[in-house]
C-alpha cells in the first residue's frame, strides 16, 4: 500500500460498548437511533458491509461484502473527541481526561481573566446554542467573554465577533490553554465564535480547537519521523496539537471536508492522510436531531463511490469513528459505544474482522502497511484483510 484514507465519522457510533453502563449510557445507539429515519439511506456502506458488524442486527446483511468490517470498542477511560482520536493513533488512555460538572475552580478562572486582562460570565456546563442565548446579551452589553463546558473534558469560550473578532478569541484561547495544564489539563480549549442579534444569535464556521499534546508518540509521529505524508483534513490538527503532521487543512463542513478527500486522492503522496467529519457529532448529535443526522450520512453514502473510483490499487480506505452521540438518547453529551470498523482497498478481502477490544488495532495496521515500528497495545488486522 502507498496511500491510506483513514476517515473518522465524528461521532457514528455503533452501540453495545460493554462498559456503556459506567458511562450512564446503557442502550445508547447512534446508528440505530438514525436508521429510524426517513432520511436514512445507505446502500452503498451495505454493500460495504455495515450491516454484517457484529450487534448490528437492524440492517440488511451483504452476502458479498466489498469491504472487511469490524467493530471496535474503546479501551481508553473516556468518550470524547480527543481521547478517542487518540486511541485510534495508538494511545490507550488509562485516565479520563479532567470535566468540570460544576464549573471550573475560582483558582482557574481567576488565572485566565488575570492573564487575559478581560471578565468572564457563565462557568457552568452548558450546551452551546443555549448558552449564547442566555448570555449573549450581557456578552454585548459587557463585553466580557462567555466561558461554559459541557460532560467533555473541554474548556469552551463564546464571543460575538463584533465584539471580540476571532483571531482575538484564538489569542484568548491559547491564554487558556497554557493555564491549563496540569491536574487541569483538559483536553480542548475551543474558540466557539457567534453571530447575530439577541434573539436570533448563531455560531459561525470560526471554531477552534486548542488541545493539549498527546502524552506520548502517535502513529503520525512514527510516521513523520519514518519519511511517509501525514496530512491531516478537519480538525485532525486541533486534536493532535500539530504534532506529527505535515500537512492540514481546515475544513467548516462535512462537505467540504469529503471536497479536500476527493483533492488529496488526486495528488501523488506516500503516507496517511487522516480526515475527520465533524457535522454529525456538532451539527446533529449534540443539538439531537435524528433526522439531520442520517440525513448527513446518507450524504457521506452518496459521495463514497466518487471516492473509491479516485482510489488506485495501492490505497486503502478506513471508515470509522471516535465514540458516539445518540440524537435520541438522554441529554446533549457524547455517548460510550462501540464503533465501525470499514476497511476498503482493490486488493483486500471482504472479511468479518469480529469485536475487537481497542481502537489502537488501526493504528497497529497502519503501522504494519508501512513496516514501521511503533508501540501500541492494538493488534493488526492486516493478515486478514490481505488477499
């Protein structure tokens, strides 16, 4: 292989996590919330295989699957963004990165608005179209900045851009994050810029993620630092903290992030470009919209076979995700649950790869392609995708 797309549906998970229970999410199952919908319409991931996962017993089996699938189950202590983007570059998590169900300490706050030189209103978890709801106008009227989390490990500030123009909100962002390190070392500042009047605010496409660096070498460092491209589409870069990639690329939708995968198939490159879509999980998961959810997916499957015809014989395509966020579950917050594991490539097999106890067994995979080393507790599935 020359060329692996490792693609991450942010949030599209699968059910069935055998610790959802600790988690408060026992029976939380995104695909399976979605796949109620009239919006749902997948034929081309059927073919695919999605439907033979194990535990997916609500979807048409494919007697002839053309991709090799899995089901993957996350070891770290976590369901968030970063730490299961971590876990699939290799790293296994043995504890939860800091929340703040309260709010943070007066310590941190009072830190940050000293280094910052600027007030701050809210501290509360908060989902994040209300809380510019709620004090969007005392932001105007006070310009001070509106500080929340949420059940993630995330430290989140809002601003109106005519009062605070993002590039100034990033500078404040990253205020934050060199206060929080430590026993507060969270995983993501995020810059979470709105628009609007009172009664009508709205966030834009400026979001920014600020995360804390990986504790240790992911597989993008292995491979960096073994010549291969590591390019990263999305938020990759934001959740890595830059480190091990070449080359990135933002991107504000999932279109335009499938846009930037079409681009990089036509390009000559020899590595991993890591792409992550990030409108299920913050457009639909969060704001629990069933409909808008599969109705994403159900674009994501019509824009696959403009992609798998890009595709040479030595590429490789991993679909998969990083926890789940069941739009018809309780609450706002990410869910624990299992995820897909969908492995394409012109001279692979159409396999059951079964349950499997680690994220990491993609980065394991990945490392082996490449015949690099690289430590992780994951397991290749290569022998068996291989013809």
């Amino acid at each position: 292989m020359k060329r692996i797309f490792l693609c991450v549906l942010d949030s599209v998970g699968i059910g069935n996590a055998p610790d959802a229970e600790v988690f408060g999410d026992k029976d939380s199952d995104t695909m399976r919330s979605i796949s109620a919908s009239p919006e749902f319409r997948i034929p081309n991931l059927l073919k695919m295989g999605l439907g033979n996962i194990d535990g997916i017993d609500y979807l048409p089996k494919e007697n002839e699957p053309s991709a090799s699938v899995g089901r993957l189950a996350e070891k770290s202590k976590g369901k968030d963004t970063t730490i299961g983007h971590w876990e699939i570059a290799g790293i296994v998590s043995e504890n939860p990165l800091p929340t703040y169900p309260h709010g943070f300490p007066d310590e941190v706050i009072k830190e940050f608005e000293e280094k910052a030189d600027i007030g701050t209103l809210c501290n509360m978890p908060y989902s994040g179209t209300e809380v510019i709801k709620d004090y969007g106008e005392e932001h105007l009227k006070t310009g001070k900045l509106i500080v929340y989390t949420s059940a993630d490990s995330v430290f989140q500030i809002a601003a109106h851009e005519e009062i605070v123009p993002p590039e100034k909100l990033y500078e404040y962002c990253r205020i934050a994050r060199k206060v929080l390190t430590g026993k507060h070392g969270v995983g993501r500042v995020i810059a979470r810029p709105f628009e609007g009047e009172n009664g009508n605010f709205r966030r834009t496409a400026n979001r920014h993620d600020f995360s804390i660096e990986p504790p240790k070498e992911t597989i993008l460092d292995a491979l960096q630092k073994n010549g291969f491209d590591t390019i990263a589409v999305g938020k990759i870069t934001d959740i890595f903290a830059g480190k091990g990639i070449s080359e990135s690329v933002f991107t504000h939708s999932n279109r335009e992030g499938m846009e930037k995968m079409l681009e990089f198939a036509e390009k000559d490159f020899r590595g991993l470009c890591f792409i992550n879509l990030v409108d299920f999980d913050m457009v639909y998961g969060h704001r629990r919209d069933v409909d808008g959810y599969a109705k994403a997916l159900s674009e994501f499957d019509d824009f696959l076979p403009s992609f798998t015809e890009k595709m040479t014989d030595d590429d490789l395509l991993i679909i998969t995700a990083d926890h789940g966020c069941d739009p018809a579950f309780k609450g706002t917050d990410h869910t624990r649950e299992c995820v897909p594991l969908i492995v394409y490539g012109k001279k692979t097999k159409g396999v059951n790869l079964g349950t499997r106890n680690t994220f990491s067994d993609i980065s394991a995979t990945i490392a082996e392609i490449f015949n690099i080393d690289f430590e992780t507790e994951g397991k290749s599935f290569l022998k068996e995708i291989s013809m």
